[in-house]
C-alpha cells in the first residue's frame, strides 16, 4: 500500500507588526496619545478581550485603515483579577484577605504593558518611522518591534 505525504510548503502566516510599549499611562489616555502622534483613530471595541470565560479581559482598542487595508489593535497586556478568601479562623472577627493576581496577555513578555499590533508586514523605514513616534510621547518609557517568530503565544493575538 502506497502511504501519500502531503507537505505545505506554500502556507502563508498571519502577516503582522507587532510593537511592544512600556509605559504607565491609563489605556484610553494611551490610545488618545497614539492617535494623536501617529495620525490614526483607535476607537475602544465594545467587548474587551475575553480568556476562560469572562474571568480575565484585556481592553482592546481598533481602528481600521480602509486605504492600506490594514487594522491596527492597541491591546492591554496586563489584567489584575481580587480574589477574597477566608483569614485566620482562630480570631474572634471573620476577616476576608484580599488577594490581587496578575495575568498576562503574552506571558513571555511580562514587563510590556501594551501591545500594538498592524495586521501588515511593514518595511524596516515605516516601522522605524511607528516606532520613533511612539516613543516621541513623553509618558512612553520605551517601545520596540518583537518578531512573530519569537512569540510563544501567537494565538492570543487573533483578535476576530
């Protein structure tokens, strides 16, 4: 019996930019700042981004480019969920601790505290020239390009 290998070679991966951003600011005061040096309109998604049903939700913000066909996603990295469990059993008040976890979007990159990502593959200048406005916000630390072949978690970056 003859055994048939079928090989895709010619399999195109999701084309992106994805741009790191290291900053403290509020998302919405970010995405204002964005739009205001890169010339483009994020606008909030009426749902933010879900994980396990509801327990964990990133904003995400959204503007779509109809002249390049491009959409541009502006992504927390970081949600903070309170826990309440039950204190010491043996005091005379029932006291509750409260307990703050920490999860991430992309957990390889836990120091990044927003992600910016262009469904389009952009040359090295018009990266360059993204990148040099970002960091022209005075409240932006820093912000850098991560190649899609390091990312161990690409799946938490399909948005649709």
């Amino acid at each position: 019996m003859a055994i048939h290998k079928l090989v895709f070679d010619d399999v195109e991966e999701d084309l992106f930019t994805l741009i790191a951003i290291h900053c403290t600011l509020e998302d919405y005061r970010l995405a204002y700042l964005l739009n205001k040096f890169l010339g483009i309109t994020l606008i909030r998604k009426p749902l933010d981004l879900d994980f396990q049903n509801g327990e964990l939700t990133y904003s995400i913000y959204e503007w779509e480019d109809c002249k390049q066909q491009t959409i541009w996603n502006l992504v927390s990295n970081v949600c903070k969920t309170e826990d309440y469990r039950q204190g010491n059993s043996n005091s005379l008040f029932s006291l509750q601790e409260k307990t703050t976890k920490i999860n991430y979007l992309l957990p390889e990159y836990k120091t990044v505290n927003y992600f910016l990502k262009i469904d389009n593959e952009f040359n090295f200048n018009k990266e360059k020239y993204i990148i040099d406005s970002i960091l022209k916000i005075p409240q932006v630390a820093t912000a850098y390009s991560i190649k899609s072949d390091k990312l161990k978690s690409k799946d938490h970056l399909i948005f649709s």
